[in-house]
C-alpha cells in the first residue's frame, strides 16, 4: 500500500556503519525528511515503539540482530493500524535474501549504498503526494561555507580515492565530504586494530565482519582500488585456506595502513589551511593596518619582494574596503618589479589615512635599525 498526504515525514535508520548513516541522512534531512539514527536492532526496536516513524531503513548485516530479525521484531512491536514502510538495504541481493525479507515484514530490499535518484525514486513510491527532486537538493546544498576547491585540492591528491565518486556520494555536499572522510577515517582505524586481534585468535567470523565493513567503507568514498582488493578478501576467507589468507591480509593491512597515513596527513593539512583562513580572515585592528602599511612601505624600500607580496595580500584582504584597489594595483607593480611606482602608490595609500601615530613610526624606526 502507498502512503499518501504526508507533510512530515519521519525515518529511522538502522546501521551499525556510521559512514553509510551519514550519507543516507544526509540525502534525507536534504529533503527536509527528520531523520533518527539506531546503530543496531534492538535499540531500532525500542525507538519505533516510541516514535511514530514513516518509513525505516534497515541495514542487512550487523552485530547481535540481523536487519531480517529486526525487521521482524519491529513488525511484531507495532499494532496493525501502525502503517509503515520498512526498507532491507544490502550489499548484495539475492532472490533468497529478498524472499526472507518479504517474509519478515519488509516492503522493499535496495542495494546498498543507496544513491540519490534511487532513493527519490523509492520516496517517490510510498510518498507520492511529496515533491522530491535533485532541485531540492542543490539547493540545499549551494549554501554551505565549506570551500569546495580546497577539499578537492587537498584530497584529489590522495590516488587511492576516486574523488569524484565520493564526493558524488556526499550529493555535492563539501561538508557532508568531509563528514564522510572523517568517519571512515575513525573506522579504518578501528578495522586495523580487530584485524590485527582477529587474525591472531584466528577468529573467521570477525574476519569477514570487519572485511564487510571495509567493503562498505571503501564503496562510500570511492576507493576503488582498495574496494576490489576487499572483495577479493572476501573470497579468500569464504574458500581459501589459513595461509591463504594469512598471505593475503598481510599485503592488503600494509596497503590499508599507508592509506590512514595518507588520510591523516591530508586531514592534518586541510584543518591547518582552514584555521589559517579563519585567523588570515579576521578583520586588523587600527593600530594593526598602520602597521600593516608601514611595513609595506619598509619592504618596498628594502626590494624585499616575497615580504612586500605577504603584506599586500593581507592587505587586501582584512584591509579597508575602499583602499582594496589600490593594493591589488600595488600588488601589480611588485609582481611586475614596478618597486619606485609601487612605493609611491604605498605613500599615497599612506598620506590618505592621515598621520600614522609617533609610537607605531617609533616602531618602524626600531624595526628598521634592528635589521641594519
């Protein structure tokens, strides 16, 4: 049965994989869909019990309850007058797997990850009276103050990151990328440390849980390299033998390793950028400008060009909005070795703002003997 006349809409997603959470709630709450999260089963059962929610999406595999007996749970919970859609989202579907599901209670199985115009088809099905379009979504996103160009800068460089795939799963969000990087990041991390305890207690379930995880992680941002080796992983702990495998995770943990430190060298890289931005940006004081133009001037004197060139970019940057121009023309003349034409244009600059207090030029003067 479809749904109809709905104004809010309430979803619930269940997913122990915090990467795949963010992407789905993220396409979500772009929709203006309110969104609840359940990391496993049981606590999806509980919050369905309080919560009205419209429609559920439950992750196939995870620890303690699988989505089929959470599925099934959450049906058993509700009264029959309790419309809801409930939605298997799983890595590979079968015609089993779908029949187990349908039994279970389940209105629908998708693959994951769930792309975007999957998911409005699906929203468009048991919600048809909405408006859901990838209009929607560009507008939501188109406000975000996340720099685009640098996100794309820094983590294009990474080769074992499609980036364009990623960021395609982040719905052209540069925020909800680096949400994404930042959770498969803590994950990765967390993946390395099991492998490393699972394979010395020779535990095979663990194994495949967390290669499973690794396969999803790997899929969200677009590593695809790194994704067919995970696969292959699959395969060998399904029907290889323990040297096999034991051959096999050797090779791919050194690879999964250099991968973190590239990660967390970019990530290292990108905060630094931004909290040089966010102090670069923030507006000089007076005092700080006088100084600002004084040493442009002393630069200028001293043919200092890359000291010259710091101080007019910061300048025109957090300088006066009426001056900007005359820096930027300033800027030129330096870039063009103008040094006589660009210190009289500074001297103008200076005469234009009045007097400079004696204590700031006292400053200079020390400045300036210091040096000599």
């Amino acid at each position: 049965m479809k749904r109809v006349n709905y104004k809010d809409i309430n979803a619930l997603i269940v997913d122990d994989n915090e990467v795949s959470t963010i992407i789905l709630s993220s396409m979500l709450e772009s929709f203006k869909i309110q969104t609840d999260k359940a990391d496993n089963g049981l606590m999806a059962v509980e919050m369905s019990k309080k919560v009205a929610f419209d429609i559920i999406f439950v992750d196939h595999i995870m620890p303690g309850m699988d989505g089929i007996q959470t599925t099934k749970a959450i049906r058993a919970a509700l009264s029959s007058e309790h419309e809801i859609v409930i939605i298997a989202l799983t890595a590979e579907i079968t015609e089993s797997i779908i029949n187990l599901y349908r039994l279970a209670g389940a209105n629908d199985v998708y693959e994951k990850p769930l792309g975007l115009k999957e998911l409005i088809s699906l929203l468009k099905i048991w919600f048809p009276k909405e408006q859901f379009t990838m209009q929607s979504i560009k507008q939501e996103i188109s406000d975000t103050n996340i720099d685009c160009e640098h996100i794309k800068t820094i983590f294009e460089n990474i080769k074992d990151i499609d980036y364009t795939a990623g960021f395609q799963n982040a719905i052209g969000s540069p925020s909800h990328f680096m949400k994404i990087l930042e959770a498969s990041f803590n994950d990765l991390q967390s993946c390395i440390n099991f492998i490393s305890n699972s394979r010395g207690n020779n535990s095979i379930k663990q194994l495949q849980m967390e290669t499973h995880k690794l396969k999803n992680i790997f899929s969200n941002i677009g590593a695809i390299a790194l994704l067919e080796e995970t696969k292959l992983l699959e395969k060998i702990i399904l029907h290889g033998n323990e040297d096999e495998i034991n051959l096999q995770y050797g090779s791919f943990t050194n690879n999964l390793v250099q991968f973190i430190e590239k990660l967390q060298s970019a990530f290292l890289k990108y905060h630094c950028s931004v909290q040089d931005k966010k102090t670069y940006n923030t507006p000089m004081s007076d005092e700080e400008y006088e100084h600002c133009i004084l040493s442009t001037i002393y630069y200028i004197r001293r043919y200092e060009y890359d000291s010259i060139v710091k101080e007019l970019e910061h300048l025109i940057s957090q300088g006066h909005a009426d001056l900007k121009q005359e820096f930027e023309l300033t800027l030129k003349d330096i870039k063009d070795y103008q040094y006589e034409k660009a210190l009289d244009r500074m001297m103008i600059i200076k005469n234009k703002i009045g007097n400079l207090p004696i204590s700031e030029i006292n400053k200079i003067i020390k400045l300036e003997s210091s040096w000599d």
